[in-house]
C-alpha cells in the first residue's frame, strides 16, 4: 500500500498529539501503537478519515490500564485474591 503525502502528514500530526496527551509514554510506543493501528486499515479504499480512526483508536489503547502478562499469579498480582489466606 502507497501512503499519499496527506495521509503521512495527517499520522505524523496524530502522533505528535498523542505525545503531547500522554508525556509518560516513550515516543517509540507512540508510534508503535498509531503504526499497529494504522494497520487495520490497510484494505480500506477511502482513506479520508483514516487518521481521525487511527487517532481514536491510539488514544483509547494508550490511556487503558496496562495489561497483566499471562506469567503474573492472579494472586499475586496486585489486588489478587489469594487462595489459601
């Protein structure tokens, strides 16, 4: 898929936004996030809207709360139930 220069402009806007909105997060996820976003998209023909999508999606996986990874107990973790208390 060829980006238009619009489209390419229209990301780098997003991404210098979302740095703006979240400051903790490392530039690098930024980008990571808007690219993988921007991947779903790859198959859409009409394209005009493509960014503000992208930008929406970024945002709502940049403000969740971080994910436990499978190698973390439940009980463990934060906030887990322990089993044998």
């Amino acid at each position: 898929m060829v980006l238009r220069e619009t489209e390419i402009r229209a990301l780098r806007a997003v991404v210098d936004r979302l740095a703006r909105r979240f400051p903790d997060q490392p530039r690098s996820v930024i980008e990571d996030v808007v690219a993988y976003e921007h991947s779903l998209f790859a198959e859409c023909r009409v394209r005009d809207y493509i960014a503000i999508l992208v930008e929406r999606a970024a945002k709502l996986r940049l403000a969740a709360p971080p994910v436990l990874s499978p190698q973390v107990d439940a009980a463990s973790a934060p906030g887990g139930s322990p089993v044998n208390a």
